[in-house]
C-alpha cells in the first residue's frame, strides 16, 4: 500500500488549516464590526491577494476563453461563497468559534451527499461512514451539553 502523501492532500491540509485560522481571525476581527462589513474587508484582501498570485505567477487567463459554463458556475460558486461568508462572519460575530466552525464544517457532509446526487461520483460504505462521523462529531463539538 502506497502511503505517501499526494500533491492534492497536502494542499487540502493548507485549506484545513488556513480555515481553522480564518475562524480564529475572523472570530477577533469581527468583535467590534457589523459583519457584514467585515466580509466586504475579508473579501478585498483576498480580492488583491489572489490578483498579486495571478499577476506574479502569470495564470492570468484571457476572459473570450472562458466558457459560458465556466461563467455561470463559478458565478453560482462566488455568490454561494459570498452567502457562506456572511453566514459565517454573522455566526461568529454571535456565537463561540469552537462551536461556529463544526457547524460550518457540516458542509463536508452536504458536499459528500451533493457530489453523489449531482456529480455521479461514488462513495463506498467506508466514505460514507466517514461522513456520517464528521457530522456526528461536529454536532458533538457545537453543542455545550
């Protein structure tokens, strides 16, 4: 059995990490802010962080090349990122962070169940048991009793 680590799994584990501090940051930044204005200031930093990577790294791409499909699902993917953010920045703003971010994590179990019903993939007894412990140990995590 091939035990190393793929390029993809290490990036996941950046993300994983990175959202555990954007929990964190956010959970401070946004004490003494409404939050949706601190989304709009998390979402200009990122705006020209990810426009300095494009620039730097030369990924700029010309936009007559993007599919139509492309537009309309990264569209539906910016305005679905820009809900999550909000109800997260709003929910952190009321509510504990050790407790905001396994909820916010169920989205694991959304996606498992998502990809299955509308991107055909399969998951095995073994993945699906997994997820069903995510969902379990988040709620297990978000509630105080």
């Amino acid at each position: 059995m091939n035990t190393a680590i793929l390029p993809w799994q290490v990036w996941a584990l950046l993300a994983a990490a990175f959202a555990a501090l954007t929990a964190i940051f956010g959970k401070v930044g946004v004490e003494s802010l409404n939050p949706d204005f601190a989304t709009l200031i998390r979402t200009a930093v990122i705006l020209a962080v990810v426009a300095a990577i494009v620039a730097t790294t030369g990924a700029w791409q010309p936009l007559a090349r993007v599919s139509s499909k492309a537009w309309i699902f990264l569209t539906l993917s910016g305005l679905a990122t820009g809900a999550s953010w909000l109800c997260y920045y709003r929910a952190l703003k009321l509510g504990p962070a050790a407790q905001v971010a396994p909820i916010d994590k169920l989205s694991i179990v959304l996606v498992a169940v998502f990809a299955v019903l509308f991107l055909g993939e399969r998951l095995t007894l073994k993945n699906w048991l997994g997820v069903a412990l995510v969902a379990v140990g988040a709620i297990l995590v978000a509630t105080r009793r």
